[in-house]
C-alpha cells in the first residue's frame, strides 16, 4: 500500500486485474463509482479499506460486487456499509474498526450494517471500538448496537468485539492497523 491516502479510488487500479490484496486509505467516503472501480478488481480476496472523515452516507456494495473475496476490514468513524443481496458471496471473515458515538448514531438511524444477512458466507464479525475517554455506559450502547445489527445475519457468527485506546500518534498514513492479524 502507498503511504499516502487518496482523495477518491484512482480509476487506474482496475486495470491491476492480478491484484489479491489491497489495502487502500481515502480522505472522504467514496462514491458510487469510486467503489464500482474497486469491484472491477474480480480476483480480489483481502480488501482493507479505511475511510478518514465522517461518513456522510452510506457505502453501497452491489449484487456483483466482489465474487471471491474472502476477508474485508473497514476502518471509520462508523459501520455505513450497505450489502446488497449477492454482494460479496463469498465472504467469510468481517473485520470493523469504528468509534463509539457513531457506531451509536448509525445503529439509531439503521445506517449500520444494512444487508448485513444477506452475506451468506460470513462465518466471524470482529468490531474493534475505539473507547478512548469514554465512560463503560457509551461503549456498551455501541457494543450493543454493533451485536444488534450483526445479529440480523441468520448464520451462528463468531462475533467478537474488542475496545482498544489508540496509541496517541497522530499519523496520516493508514499504517495503524496491523495486516498481518487482519489476513
């Protein structure tokens, strides 16, 4: 992965059709179209994606999106992932690194996880929370919320979530996550 983060999903990174793995860090939420680049990438099977700023909406996966890719981590403020019914068949692990007080709002607001049950594949959920000064009384709404929305999946999923305190350096590369646990 660049050290750098975009500002959108440059178109050229279709054409990298061999591509297996990809980490990517964009400034703002992608649109409709950034994502339809990524999902030109057919023999994708590990996708990180980390998205800097507040999401505004929500992130759209379609019903071909992604044939064959295995694990995806998202990193964000919250969970706005939309699934939609055929999107990502093959899905087997889910790894999600939010904050507390959007994971709460997006959870109200059913914004968190849409389409969630139709990842028919998916065998574990791990949601790492971000609780850093945060009294016991929010993180267990977040977690709350977080369970409620992966429980709409109707498969036995291993669900894990997990708080964590970041580690105060500020950095404006996505290097913070460690891919050797996420793959």
């Amino acid at each position: 992965m660049l050290s750098c983060p975009f500002s959108t999903v440059p178109g050229w990174i279709a054409q990298l059709s061999q591509l297996t793995t990809l980490e990517l860090c964009l400034v703002k939420t992608p649109t409709d179209s950034a994502i339809e680049v990524l999902t030109r990438l057919h023999g994708l099977i590990h996708l990180f994606l980390h998205v800097m700023t507040v999401l505004d909406r929500n992130i759209i996966f379609c019903g071909t999106a992604f044939p064959v890719l295995t694990c995806f981590g998202f990193m964000s403020s919250a969970p706005c992932l939309t699934f939609k019914q055929g999107a990502l068949p093959k899905l087997q692990k889910l790894d999600i690194f939010t904050g507390v007080y959007n994971a709460i709002d997006a959870g109200q607001y059913g914004k968190m996880l849409v389409g969630i049950e139709h990842l028919q594949s998916l065998e574990q959920v791990t949601v790492n929370i971000n609780c850093w000064y945060l009294g016991e009384s929010e993180v267990e709404k977040a977690e709350d919320a977080l369970r409620s929305a992966i429980k709409i999946n109707p498969r036995d999923l291993n669900i894990q979530i997990k708080q964590f305190i970041p580690s105060g350096k500020l950095t404006t590369n996505c290097r913070g996550i460690d891919m050797d646990n996420f793959v």
